[in-house]
C-alpha cells in the first residue's frame, strides 16, 4: 500500500487529514509546529491513534511516520 493510500483510507475512516492529525498532536503535547517532539516514541503515538481514532497499526504508523518527519503529505 502506497503512503498515499494509507493517507485516503485515514481520512475516509476518520475525516481528518495530515493537517489535521498535526494539529491534534500538537494540542496533545506530542508535536510542537506538526514535528514530533524528540521525547515522544511511535509507541505512545501509535496507541493514542488506536485508542482515539481505531486506527490499525499501519495507519498509525503512517501518521507517525508523518509527525516524525519520515514522511510528508506528498510521498508515495
């Protein structure tokens, strides 16, 4: 599955898009300006997506992925 894909199945799954997820992480105190703060582990991102939002663990990956700066809104 493309990193584009995962994006769509997210945002049709939750109706929140990279934007919004960074937003969201920033309130949390996971991110500061949509990048992950250096403390944070994908672990605690990956349960808050699961918890929050029923995300699998690829998708919050992707998001992780995303937050950390792996990746970014126009990656394949």
């Amino acid at each position: 599955m493309s990193f584009q894909a995962y994006l769509k199945t997210i945002k049709e799954k939750t109706g929140l898009g990279p934007v919004d997820f960074k937003k969201i992480a920033d309130e949390k105190g996971f991110s500061e300006n949509g990048q992950l703060n250096a403390n944070i582990k994908a672990t605690e991102i990956v349960n808050w997506l699961k918890q929050d939002f029923e995300l699998g663990h690829g998708h919050a990956m992707a998001i992780y992925a995303l937050l950390k700066g792996i990746k970014n809104e126009d990656s394949v």
